[in-house]
C-alpha cells in the first residue's frame, strides 16, 4: 500500500528538479499526479514515463491566472477529483538591491508569490469538494534568514510563508491542511548549471556547500521530495500552517571552531 493511494494531486513546475522528484515519489505512493510546468518537452516526457494511469502534463504558467482552471479541469477529467497541490515551481534572480531593475524583481514575484496565491486560491475549492485535502507550498531558507543578493527572492518566498499561515487558518474549517518547505541548497539546476551545461562551476558549488553547510553537501531533490510526501500524507494529520527547514543545517547557525 501506497501512502498517497487515492489521492489526486497537482504538482507545479514538475518538468525537472525538485518538482520532477515530488511527481515521481508521489506516483510511487500511489497517487495519480497532474505534472504542471512551462518546459512543455521535459514535463510531457516524465509523465509519458509515469504512465497513462499515474499521469498527465499541462502547460501552465503559474502566473497566469487564466490557466490555473484549465489545469484543475485536467485534473477533475483524469482523475475525477483533486485534493492535493504542491507550489513549486519557482524562479531565481541574483542581483544587488541597487542593482535590481523593476521587471525583475517584478518577474520573481509573479511567478513565487503570486503563482502560489493563485494556486492556492484556484484548488481550494476543490480541495473541500473533495473532502479536504493538502497544499504544500515551496519557500526557502531565504523565508527565513537574508542571503546577499536575494532581495527579490527572499521578498517573494516570506510572502508565500505568510500566505502559508493564513491559507492554513483560514481552510482548516474545510479539512485543508497548508503547509511550507524552507528547503537549503539543493542540487537542481537552479543553483547548479552542471546538468545543462556540463563542467560549468560544479566544483565551485561542491566546495560552498563543503564549507558551509554542516552536512557539507548540497541536498538532493528526493530529499525534499520525501518532505514534500509527508506533509501530503496522512502522516501529517495533525500538522499545519508551518515551515519545515530541509537545509542540511544551514540554518542552525555558525561552527566556528
Ligand atoms: P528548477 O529550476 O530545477 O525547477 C523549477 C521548475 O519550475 C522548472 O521545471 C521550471 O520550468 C518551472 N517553472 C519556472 N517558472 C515557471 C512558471 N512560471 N510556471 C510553471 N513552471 C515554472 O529548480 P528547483 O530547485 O527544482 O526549484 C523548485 C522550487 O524550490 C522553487 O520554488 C525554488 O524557488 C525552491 N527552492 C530551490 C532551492 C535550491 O537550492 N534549488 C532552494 C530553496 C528553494
């Protein structure tokens, strides 16, 4: 028996990386998955690969409010019901505050913030149709604690930690438990271009993440994955409105001696 047998649930920017790791675990588990992204090829191949019966792709745009009820009806016309999502697609820009121009701190939010309000706020819905259900949105460390050159990220990810909180008081009535991942560095190509362009700085990340992480590694994406399914399954029953640290001690603090 799977943990998520029976379950339906919508995984956004699935096509690859920490998403792509969530679809596959969850498939796993015995949920039926809805794989959502912009990387039309990579999202269509992983659930071609899943299966007809685990999985389907949708292009969507997570800042697009538009598409948002198209991919709940794929969903619904699958799989009959929909009572988990994931918000995790996401996008990254480095840049000193002075230096960050207006589209792009602008382009980081649309996509982090406001792609998780309109993802929580189009499967709610549902959610309680469907009886309850869970939604786990993706943070990040910098939810937490500043990173130099992160202005717009950071900004973008305590927003959804504080919509994380509110979701959760405002749908536990229904049966909707919200939840949040503050994950660390973990190895995607987000943080490390190796993968699209091989030999490109691999040795620079390992070495960051040896120096300053206690674990001395970068996490890999079925670490968080394996988060990701305990806050969607039944483990997680009595658990909501919180943020869960995957970080490999990053967070705890300074090892200076
Ligand atoms: P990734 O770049 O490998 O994957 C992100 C996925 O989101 C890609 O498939 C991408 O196509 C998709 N995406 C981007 N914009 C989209 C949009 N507008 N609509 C739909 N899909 C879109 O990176 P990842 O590390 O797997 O990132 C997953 C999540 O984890 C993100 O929210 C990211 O901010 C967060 N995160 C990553 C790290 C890290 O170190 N990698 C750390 C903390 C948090």
């Amino acid at each position: 028996m799977g943990r998520l047998d029976g379950r339906v649930v919508l995984v956004t920017g699935a096509a690859r990386g920490q998403g792509e790791q969530e679809a596959r675990l969850f498939a796993a588990e015995g949920a039926r998955v809805v794989l959502a992204d912009v990387l039309d090829e990579a999202g269509r191949a992983v659930a071609e690969e899943l299966g007809g019966k685990s999985a389907r792709y949708v292009h969507l745009d997570v800042g697009d409010e538009a598409g948002w009820p198209a991919a709940v009806a794929v969903a619904k016309d699958a799989f009959g019901r929909l009572d988990g999502l994931v918000n995790n697609a996401g996008i990254l820009r480095f840049n000193a505050l002075e230096h960050t121009p207006l589209a792009e701190y602008e382009e980081v939010v649309r996509v982090n913030q406001t792609g998780t309000f309109l993802g929580m706020r189009a499967v709610a819905p549902e959610l309680a149709a469907a009886g309850g259900g869970t939604i786990v949105n993706t943070c990040s460390y910098t939810a937490l604690a500043g990173m130099a050159s992160l202005t717009s990220y950071a900004a973008s990810k305590a927003a959804v930690l504080g919509m994380t909180r509110v979701a959760a008081l405002e749908l536990a009535g229904r049966g909707i438990r919200v939840n949040a991942m503050c994950p660390g560095g973990i190895d995607t190509p987000m943080i490390n271009p190796a993968p699209l362009d091989p030999g490109a700085g691999r040795a620079a990340v390992d070495e960051l993440f040896r120096a300053h992480v206690p674990l001395g590694r970068a996490g890999r994406p079925e670490e968080v994955a394996r988060l990701a399914l305990f806050l969607t399954s039944d483990d997680s029953s009595y658990v909501t409105g919180q943020p869960f640290v995957v970080d490999g001690g990053w967070l705890a603090g300074l090892s200076l001696f």
